[in-house]
C-alpha cells in the first residue's frame, strides 16, 4: 500500500519469477489507470494474469480445491467452536457513498 501511495516502482525479489514480480508490479502500480485490475476489464486482467494459469477459480470458488498442504495444529484445537454463519449479501449496496471517491 504505501508502495501505491509513494509512487515507489523498484521491488527488490531476487529469488521470485518474471510471472511473479510482473503481478506484483501490476497490482502496485502508482498510476491507477494503468494498475492491474482497475481497467476497463478489471479482474479479468488479474485473473488472466499468467501468474493464476494453474488456478482455476471457478473450482476456488465453489471450494472444492484440496489444499497442497495441511499445517499440523500444535496449540489452538478449534473444533469445540461452532462454525461461522454464512454471511449473506444484499442486492442493493447499502454503503456506495463511502467509497464513491475511492
């Protein structure tokens, strides 16, 4: 984020891929009508992004990708938790105006 604000273009990742660094430059690109994901197209440029080839977002989005990796508990054991309730969403946005100048 302050990347964004200051206008800063040099990210110093020496061990990551062209794909990787071209993504990150995207996604903080100072000059918002250049800036990955705020075009005309908008997600559909970071979706398309070399970066998520792999990804299928349509199997992300029904949650139905096995994770690569399962980390093992050591000290919070949750299941005595109720789970959360699904956030349901509105047709209207109640708050458009808090962010009409964003």
């Amino acid at each position: 984020y302050l990347r964004i604000i200051n206008g800063c273009s040099s990210i110093n990742l020496k061990h990551s891929s062209i794909n990787c660094l071209s993504i990150i430059r995207g996604l903080l690109q100072y000059n918002v009508e250049r800036r990955l994901g705020c075009g005309q197209r908008g997600t559909l440029d970071i979706i398309e992004h070399v970066w998520f080839d792999e990804i299928n977002f349509w199997t992300l989005y029904q949650q139905k990708y096995i994770a690569p990796f399962i980390p093992i508990r050591k000290y919070i054991i949750t299941d005595r938790y109720e789970d959360e309730t699904i956030l349901r969403f509105t047709a209207k946005n109640l708050h458009e105006n808090e962010f009409k100048e964003f």
